[in-house]
C-alpha cells in the first residue's frame, strides 16, 4: 500500500487510486457525470458513505504501518 497525500491534504492508497479519489467525487463536472437526474439526498449520501469509507480505510493502513 502505498499511502499518499494530495494537495488538499487527503490521504488516498496510490496503489489502488491514480488520483485523489476524495477529490474526485467534489470535483466532478456536470459532463463527466451521468446524465440521469438523481435527487441531491442520494448524491450527498453517496458522497459521505464513498468518504467514511476510504477514511476507514487510510486509518486501518495507518495502524498497519505503525505496527
């Protein structure tokens, strides 16, 4: 795992991201998303799950690395 940092300060596993994938939900633009329309509770609900999730993940791989 190879844990790396972007310049907005998120941490993201560079082995399994070619960017910030925290970045990536914020910084979407409306062309690069689905067409459909979908209701703002289920985007920010997608968003927070997608960020609990990789956050859960960045702190397992911190305790693995301390040891």
């Amino acid at each position: 795992m190879k844990l790396v940092q972007c310049k907005k300060k998120h941490y993201y596993d560079a082995d399994k991201f070619a960017s910030c994938p925290h970045c990536a939900v914020y910084d979407k633009k409306p062309q690069d998303t689905d067409s459909r329309p979908m209701e703002r509770e289920v985007i920010d609900d997608v968003a927070v799950t997608l960020e609990q999730g990789l956050a859960n993940s960045v702190k397992e791989a911190m305790k693995r690395q301390k040891g």
